[in-house]
C-alpha cells in the first residue's frame, strides 16, 4: 500500500530546543505544497497545545489547522473516555491548561497525570504520588521516554519516575503518547487515513520506530536528535528507511508515494 501521508516528531527531527534544523523550515513547506496530508506529533509533555502550535508558528513552520497532536492531547482524550473527572496533576504550569475541564482532587484523586516537571521532583512529591497510587489512583503517564536530546547531549526523561513509581506501587501506568499504538493510530485517524498508508519521520528508535512499526506504519530514522548508532543496534528494531537528516527526506518521497 502506497503512503498517503506523514507523521514529523518535532524535537530532534525539526528542531533540537530553539534551534531550528538544516532544511526543515523547507521540507515542510514542500510538504505542504505538495499537498501531502501531514500532522506533527510528539511527547513533549511541558506545553498546552495552543503553545505548541505558536511555537511552530514562531519557527517559520506551517501549522495548518489540526496539525499538531501531542501526548498531552492524548492524555486528556483518555480521561475523558476512561469518565475521570478527579485528578491529581503533576504537570508544568502551561500544559495544565488544557486539563481546565477536570477537577483537581489532592486527597483522593482518580488519576495521577504524570508529565515532566524538571527540577520539581523530590521525595516527598512521589511520596505523595505513592500514597495516591497505592490508594487506587490510576498511573497515567503522558509518555515514558527514556532520554531527551538538549543542546548539551542526552538528559534522562519522564520513564525514570514513571518506571519507579510502577516499581514501587507494584502497577502498571497507562502511557498515552509515544509509543502507544493508540497514539499512532488516533494520530493517523486524524489525517483520515489507516497506519499501513502513513509514514512517521523519527530520530527515537524505541519510541518513535519501534511504536509506529508495531502500530502499522512506516518508519523512517533520522540520525540527528536522539540518534546514536550503538542504541539502534541493541534496539533490534529495524527502520524502514534511515536518512541523514529531514533535509534528506524529499529524496525519499517519490518511492513512499509512488
């Protein structure tokens, strides 16, 4: 089945932290030009959607109207499927914006919604987290990366607490972004198309390939972000395609689209 369209992480495919990628700016508008239905997807859990969406704006990159899907977007859908209205979150300030519909209950929450939180974490919040988590709350995490690309190399991630406090409350979290099969596939659902016939552009082997692979997709590896040969290598995942960087991706197309 030939593709219909495509899926872009954004940090470490088009962007590492503020700085833009060599050709980025100009594969996307090609993109958009050809007309090929495209949506950005990514785990970033620190930004409501509305920041997310200025910030590519900011960039210089198109943001056409229902483009952007994200981990926090997933995690409220799943509340809202799941009926949780109680939640205890621990979430930047920004991407609480987009939970404005729930109550926040700090004694006996349905939900703990785990996003990251930089140098907030300390004993005594998964200690409280714990005592939720044991009390019957449920663990959902808007992702479980394991690391991050920033401009001074790889930082451990939000999977560090997530696996900790999985360990240490003896559950197992819902994890609602990347790589979630449900998260691929309601971000293809968006484009109106089913998995066999999208491709994702990643720079995660886990979480970028490795999700979109299993969910159905195409995935080709970019080796800029969090790419590191040695990490694809014991992945024992196989891209469908590798390419130096996004700027390569043009050259790609007529065989994916053909």
């Amino acid at each position: 089945m030939k593709a219909g369209g495509l899926l872009f992480d954004l940090d470490g495919v088009l962007y590492v932290e503020d700085r833009l990628l060599p050709g980025a700016q100009e594969v996307m508008q090609q993109v958009l030009k050809q007309g090929i239905p495209f949506r950005y997807i990514t785990n970033t859990s620190t930004k409501s959607l509305a920041t997310l969406e200025r910030q590519l704006e900011d960039r210089g990159l198109p943001v056409p109207d229902n483009s952007v899907f994200s981990a926090i977007s997933a995690a409220v859908q799943w509340l809202d499927d799941n009926g949780v209205r109680r939640i205890f979150p621990v979430l930047a300030d920004d991407a609480q914006q987009d939970f404005a519909r729930f109550r926040i209950d700090d004694a006996q929450p349905q939900a703990v919604v785990l996003g990251d939180i930089g140098e907030g974490w300390n004993y005594g919040l998964l200690n409280r987290l714990f005592g939720y988590l044991t009390g019957g709350a449920r663990l959902v995490a808007v992702h479980r990366n394991r690391y991050w690309q920033t401009e001074s190399g790889l930082q451990p991630d939000l999977g560090l607490f997530v696996a900790g406090l999985e360990y240490a409350a003896d559950i197992e979290a819902v994890v609602v972004g990347k790589p979630s099969e449900r998260f691929f596939r309601t971000a293809c659902n968006g484009l109106g198309l089913e998995p066999g016939q999208v491709v994702l552009v990643g720079d995660d082997i886990e979480s970028d390939i490795g999700g979109a692979q299993r969910a159905g997709l195409t995935g080709v590896l970019v080796h800029t972000g969090k790419y590191r040969r040695e990490r694809v290598e014991r992945s024992g995942i196989d891209p469908d395609i590798e390419i130096a960087s996004v700027a390569e991706l043009p050259g790609v197309l007529p065989q994916l689209f053909a």
